[in-house]
C-alpha cells in the first residue's frame, strides 16, 4: 500500500499523471467592488423607471443591471 502511494506521487510529480486537486481546481473570481457601488449606469435607469412607471413595467432595465452586476462577478 505505501509502495502504491508512493508511485502515484512520483509519477505526479514526473508529469505523468495529474494531480486530481489541481485538475478540479475553479477559480472563483470575487467581485472587486460592493454590489451598491457596482454598476452605477444601469442601476439609475432601473431606478427611475420603477418610480416612474413601477416594477412590472421595467423588467427590460432590471435584467440589464442584473447582467452588468453578474458580469461584475456578483451571483444575482
């Protein structure tokens, strides 16, 4: 058993096979912003809209500042 871990571990470390930690390895990439603070452009059109013309009437504005905010790295 040890000879057994022990050759997975030279071979990993020859190449020849992969590590499976560093194969299933995700970068995750946090936000470098606050969500207030992260889109400023989109989130005053979609604000105006809803005062003026309410939620239900401003779904076109609501989706695109929920695209800037998931392009800003946010999960909405």
């Amino acid at each position: 058993m040890i000879f057994a871990l022990w050759m997975s571990d030279q071979a990993a470390k020859n190449g020849l096979i992969s590590e499976p930690s560093k194969a299933a390895a995700t970068v995750e990439t946090k936000p470098k912003k606050r969500i207030c603070c992260a889109c400023p452009d989109t989130k005053k059109l979609r604000d105006e809209c809803i005062v003026e013309h309410g939620e239900s009437a401003c779904t076109k504005w609501i989706e695109a500042h929920k695209m800037c905010l998931r392009a800003e790295g946010f999960n909405v």
